[in-house]
C-alpha cells in the first residue's frame, strides 16, 4: 500500500488541504476496489466560499506541478466539488453535505479502514 511519502500527487493534495485549512481530511486507498483512481481524498471547509476557494487553489497547484490539467465539477454551487486528478479524486464539501452523502462509508469497505489525517 503505497502513502503520500511514496506519491508525489497525494503529498501535494494533502498538503496544499492542510495550507488552505481543509477540516477532516480523509484519504482512502482505493487500490483493489476500483480503476478510476488510486486514492480518494475527502475534506471539508467550513463555507461555500472556503469549499471554492480550496477547490480553485488545488486544481492551479496540481496543474503549476506538472500533474496535467484537472477536471472539476460543482464549483459554482460549491456545497461538494470534485477534483478529478486522475490518479486522485478529491472531493470537497460543506461538512453539512458531506454528512449527507457519507463516502467514507460507502468506499472504506472490506478490510482496511481508510487512512485519516493530512501531510
């Protein structure tokens, strides 16, 4: 099981979350239970306004890095954005609406619990 020592994109996703104030970030290792990523990464932001403006600041650093462009979806409504990095999904949300919709229970199945925590 790789880690963000070991990914390069993974360390700057948790990092850049960490410098911009992300609350509960959640990274689920996604290896075995899917082929769209190799890690799921879940925060939240206390606003609207943060979940945007961490969204934005994550897709420029991702692309500033030399990771490629990203795709990001629900940016205008900002209550639950995704960050489609390829290797990284990162989902941002209003802890409200992240509440709602649960994702860590629905992907942390099977025997490993997801790893908790930032960089």
């Amino acid at each position: 099981m790789a880690d963000a020592a070991h990914d390069p994109l993974l360390a700057l996703v948790l990092k850049q979350l960490d410098d911009d104030q992300a609350q509960d970030v959640v990274t689920i290792d996604l290896e075995g239970k899917t082929s769209i990523a190799d890690y799921m990464v879940i925060a939240s932001g206390r606003s609207t306004r943060q979940v945007a403006s961490m969204a934005q600041k994550l897709a420029e650093k991702i692309k500033h890095e030399g990771f490629g462009p990203v795709k990001v979806e629900g940016l205008t409504a900002a209550d639950w954005v995704l960050i489609d990095a390829g290797d990284i999904v990162v989902h941002l949300f209003r802890p409200e609406v992240r509440s709602f919709y649960n994702l860590e229970r629905m992907w942390a199945f099977g025997d490993a619990p997801p790893v908790s925590g930032t960089a």
